[in-house]
C-alpha cells in the first residue's frame, strides 16, 4: 500500500475515534437519563393517628385490650398488651436518648423527657393489665415477674407500685403486706405518693 494511502486511512481512523469518543458517552447519559425514575423530594410528615408506634397509639391498644378482656377472650388481651408494652417501651427509650442529647443546649429536652416518662407510664400500666390478664387465665408463673418488674420501674410508694406488690400479695409470693397500717414509708409525703413527674423511671423491657 503507498504511503499517502495509509496516512490517509490513518487520518480517517483517527478522526472517526475522536467523534466517537464524544458520542458515546452523550448516548449513554441520554440513555441513563431517560431510564432514571422520576424522584419527588416530599416534606416529612408526622406518624398518622392510626399508627401504634405513638402514645395515642399505645392508648389505643390498652383500650382494645379491654375491650377483649370485657368478653373473656385473654388471648388477644394478651396479645394487645404485649405489643402496647413493646411500643412504649421503645418509645421511651428514644425520648430519653433524645432528653439526653438536647440536655443543657435547648429547651426541646424537657419535652422529650415529658414523653418519656408518659411512654414509660403507659408500659408499666399496660405490664401490670397483662399481668393481671395472665392470672386470670390462671398463669401465675408469667404474672409474677411483671409485678416485679412493675415495683422495680415504679417504686414501692407509688400507688401502681403498692398495686403490683398487693398482687404478689394476693398471689402467695410475698407475705408482708405494704404499707404496712397506719406506717408511711421512709421519705414519702403524708398526703400522697409521689406523682409520676417527680421521677425518672428507666425503660426497662
């Protein structure tokens, strides 16, 4: 082949790459482009009322609970309960983390620490109503460590506390009644038990 001729193939060859180069990577962006789904950024939006994963959803499953235990069906009271106390139980312990976090920099942590403890109440409420659906189903052995658990959260002096232990009481567990006749326990105010604000009880699960 003469010379001229290969340097003109080379020329073209060439030429031919370079106008490739750019026409295909703007096909293959096109192509990307046109295969990419649409993608709509949307504000955040609370949980609905439905949702059980909020306090008003908690309630909501104590109250469904009640209603099974009203027609004697202890399974779903049961199984209501159970999933009110996990809710609870997590949802105290992120507005404790959250109370934690914003502690000494905004006043957002004395509202996350209200949830917590209202979470951490409503558990312990639903802990004892199940306890107290396990020994009507003559369940005794699966009673008594929630009552436990429910002095333990609560404390001896608050009136669900003296309730979980009257209980363990009626159960057999213990055999010392408290408070004892006419005895106030050490540190509690004459008038009352100490209202649920004035302590910080740990979620416990």
């Amino acid at each position: 082949m003469p010379l001229t001729t290969f340097a003109y193939w080379s020329r073209s060859s060439l030429l031919l790459g370079v106008l490739l180069l750019g026409v295909f990577p703007r096909a293959v962006f096109a192509q990307n482009q046109s295969s990419s789904p649409n993608v709509q950024i949307v504000n955040p939006t609370p949980p609905p009322s439905s949702s059980i994963y909020t306090l008003e959803g908690g309630k909501r499953l104590m109250d469904e609970a009640a209603a099974a235990v009203k027609s004697q069906n202890y399974a779903v009271a049961a199984r209501k309960l159970l999933e009110a106390r996990t809710v609870m139980n997590q949802l105290s312990n992120f507005y404790q983390s959250l109370n934690s976090s914003f502690l000494g920099i905004d006043t957002a942590a004395d509202s996350n620490r209200r949830r917590a403890l209202e979470a951490a109440q409503l558990r312990d409420e639903a802990t004892f109503q199940l306890a107290l659906v396990y020994r009507a189903n003559n369940q005794p052995e699966l009673a008594v460590p929630l009552l436990v658990e429910i002095i333990r959260s609560q404390n001896p002096t608050r009136e669900l506390g003296q309730r979980a232990y009257q209980q363990l009481l009626e159960l057999g567990f213990v055999d010392v009644p408290f408070p004892r006749t006419g005895a106030i326990p050490a540190g509690t105010p004459a008038a009352s038990p100490p209202p649920a604000t004035s302590a910080n009880p740990q979620p416990r699960q």
